[in-house]
C-alpha cells in the first residue's frame, strides 16, 4: 500500500492546471490524508449508481467514477463509471431488498466479487459499503455548506494522475485470489465465526475515520456537483 503513497506524491505535484497550486500543497491545505487514494478507492471500488444518488439523486451512469467491473470474467478489469445496479422492491426494507440482490446473484459472474467469497462474506461486504456511504453522506453534507476549490476538485479527479484509477486497479486485481476488503495488503481471514469477524470489523473501521470519511466525502462531492 506504501506504493500508491509514494506514487500519488510523485504524480500529482505537476497535476494542477497551469496557475493552480500544485496538488500536494491544496491536498494538505484541505488536511486530507497522505493516502487519500486509498481511502477514496476503498469508498468508490464497488460504487453504483444507486449509492450516488445518496449524494446526488440526478446521477446516471455519465459519471465518470472509476469502479471494479461486476463481470469479473471481462478483459476490463475497471470501468470508468460507476455502474447502474438497480435494487428489487419486492421486500419492505431497503436492507432485505438489498439481501435479496445479493443472494440472487450469488455464482453469477456479474456479482462484482468474485469466486473466493463466501455468501456471508458477500453480504458483510455489500452492507458495509452501504453503511459507508451513508456515514460518507454526512460529512459530504457538512463539506456542501463550505465547498472547496475548483482547483482541489480538479486535483481530485484526475485519477489517472492521483493514483486512485491505479487503487482501484489494485482491488481488481486481488478480486482473483481472495477477499481484498481494505487496500492494506494484510492477510485476512475466511468470515466463519464471531473471532474471524473481530478481525473483519477491526480492518473495515480503518475506513472510518474522520479523514478517511473527509476524503471519500470531498472526491464525490467534486465528482456529483455538476450532474
């Protein structure tokens, strides 16, 4: 993971448009973290249209988010939008409509995941990603009442330049021999029992804090604004 740091800070110095600060600089003006595409990857691997629209309910798939391909079995291993995955309504709740949407899809090749998923690891995976965003929600509410830069925008979506394309490239990647569910290239364990999902939740909350949420919140409010 200490590469893509490394690969940010040597990429995106010259990444700002002639005349703006360069981006490292507007980075730590705006006290965002030193691996801010790994948190903004992680946020925005598995990201839809759906989950979007918790921050801007004119999204479509025009997006330009890049995500990890659902059809694992493509030569496209990442798209450059984030994909229109509709959710049933057949259930009362959002929560068992979103059980249902994963569990009809289990051994299909466009899950987005993968054959080394178990089906619970499939549904933590999915339900955390909700409870991500919707926790990324409230702090993109607050960054709305006081919008950063155009030039900070800017900075944040030249992925190809930031190393978040690349991050995002890394979860594709380890989607083929096991269950990449943080950027931290750690070993993690098969989800079987109640010591194994310690260790799950304990990596998951890597993603919880305040600057990693600042992070997640300050890419999609730049990448939502203009819809």
């Amino acid at each position: 993971m200490r590469i893509f740091v490394a690969l940010l800070f040597l990429g995106v110095a010259n990444a700002a448009p002639q005349g703006f600060p360069p981006c490292r600089m507007l980075f730590q003006m705006y006290d965002m973290s030193p691996n801010l595409n790994e948190t903004i990857a992680h946020a925005i691997h598995s990201m839809t249209v759906q989950g979007l629209r918790l921050f801007n309910p004119k999204a479509t798939v025009d997006n330009g988010i890049p995500t990890v391909n659902h059809n694992i079995q493509s030569v496209e291993k990442v798209l450059p939008y984030a994909p229109d995955d509709p959710i049933s309504h057949d259930f009362a709740s959002s929560a068992m409509n979103i059980l249902d949407k994963i569990l009809s899809n289990i051994g299909q090749p466009n899950d987005g995941l993968g054959p080394n998923w178990s089906s619970v690891e499939r549904i933590a995976h999915n339900f955390h990603m909700w409870d991500l965003w919707l926790r990324t929600r409230v702090v993109y509410n607050e960054i709305t009442l006081a919008p950063p830069r155009d030039e900070l925008c800017s900075c944040l979506l030249d992925t190809a330049g930031n190393g978040i394309l690349m991050a995002v490239q890394w979860v594709a990647d380890h989607y083929k021999s096991g269950t990449p569910i943080t950027l931290l290239n750690r070993p993690i364990p098969k989800l079987t029992d109640a010591a194994t999902w310690a260790v799950w939740k304990d990596r998951l909350l890597h993603y919880y804090t305040e600057r990693a949420l600042k992070d997640a919140a300050t890419y999609l409010y730049c990448a939502t604004k203009d819809f």
